[in-house]
C-alpha cells in the first residue's frame, strides 16, 4: 500500500493559462514593467533581457541544477541599466505577469483535503521557472497549502525533474520510502523522474489525448487518484 502523494503544481494543481515555453512573452513582460516603473528600455535592452532569458529557459536548455531569480535578474537588470535595489520589484512584476488569470483545477481542493483526512502524506515537487521564488511559486497553491506537508520547488531541493534527486530528498524528509510514494504530474520529464527514482509514476492527462511517457497509470481527474488510494493501487 502506498504511503504519500507527491504532486507536480503547473498543470497538475494549477491551470496557468500562459504556454508552457514564456519565449514570446519576455518582451511584452518587460514592456509592462517599463510602463509600471517608468523605465525607457532601448531595443539593446529588450534583446538583453530576452537573451538572458532564453539562456535559462529550459525548454530550450534543460539542466538539473536551479538557478536563483538573483543570479537570473542580476544579469539582466546589469544589462539593462536598472539599480540592483530595484530587483525584487523587476522580479515581483516579471513572476506576475505570467502568473495572471491562473486558478486551481476545481478537482484540487476536495482530493487533497479527503488524502489528508485519510492520512496519506503528501507534498509537492515542481520545477520554477527562470528562478521563480517559492514567495510566487507557492501563492498560486495557498488555497490548498494547509493540506500539503511538504510544499518544495526545485528551489527547496537544488535540483530540476526529470534529475530524481528532487524526490529522494522529500523521500527523505518524508521518511516514505520511494517505492512507497506515488508521484502525479502532467509531462515526460515528471514520469521519468518518478520511474527513474523508483516511484509509482501517475500521469494526470485532462485533455484526453495520447500520451505515452512510460506513465504506471494514468488518470483524467485527481479525484480518480483519490479513488486508486482508497482501493489500493
């Protein structure tokens, strides 16, 4: 029988309406900054900040170690000519403009609160982007964070998914083993992380399309994987 719940939070918990690759916004999020601000940015500072970007985006370039928002921004506010103090204002507007209109998957709240009440431990592992910090990751779960006992990004564990040392430390924290944990994302890279660390690899697909990424199950609702829990899987 299995022991805890590890979830992914982008398309998993969280709908974000914004594509998953940002690379056609970078300029539009700056140009909304400028306009907040006051800041005059020249065509060598857009292309700056969207170079700077695209070197951490890992859709493009994926890693397994993360990178802070202060070693990303540092760059870019360095290239375009913005005071270091006004980092986290820069950040702050950045991380919201892409944060915009997104809302918990309506079958959220009821699963995670049901896997609490029946003492299935639980927690999150996902993968911020471009640096975000936990303070903007984890708002859009705060309806829900009550129920999680171990609400990590990659920033709390160092590592990036489909890297499985993400997992073996919340296993860790947990003192679940992996072979105990059942772990539910969206994308390849979540199921190759849980197969990889030796974990149960749920795949959740809304839409109902073919998706082959090696998943043990999948499920369309996360009210299907409180059901598996209550069966046993």
């Amino acid at each position: 029988m299995f022991k805890a719940v590890i979830f992914d939070i982008g398309q998993t918990l969280v709908d974000y309406r914004k594509p998953m690759n940002w690379s056609e916004l970078y300029r539009p999020a700056f140009e909304h900054i400028a306009e907040k601000y006051g800041y005059t940015f020249s065509e060598s500072h857009y292309q700056n900040a969207g170079n700077v970007l695209a070197q951490y985006n890992t859709r493009i370039h994926p890693r397994d170690h993360e990178v802070s928002s202060t070693e990303i921004f540092t760059e870019i506010l360095n290239g375009m000519n913005i005071a270091l103090q006004d980092m986290e204002r820069v950040k702050e507007s950045f991380y919201t403009y892409f944060r915009q209109d997104c809302s918990l998957f309506p079958d959220v709240e009821q699963t995670l609160k049901a896997l609490s009440v029946e003492g299935i431990r639980s927690g999150t592992l996902s993968d911020v982007a471009y640096g975000m910090d936990n303070v903007y990751a984890l708002e859009d779960i705060a309806p829900v964070i009550k129920y999680i006992e171990y609400p990590f990004t990659s920033n709390d564990t160092g590592y990036r998914k489909s890297c499985t040392k993400g997992l073996e430390i919340l296993s860790d924290r947990m003192q679940v083993k992996l072979s105990d944990i059942v772990f539910v994302g969206d994308e390849e890279k979540d199921m190759a992380c849980a197969r990889n660390a030796g974990a149960y690899a749920v795949l959740i697909n809304r839409e109902g399309v073919l998706k082959d990424y090696g998943q043990d199950r999948e499920i369309h609702t996360l009210t299907e994987l409180l059901q598996l829990f209550r069966k046993g899987i």
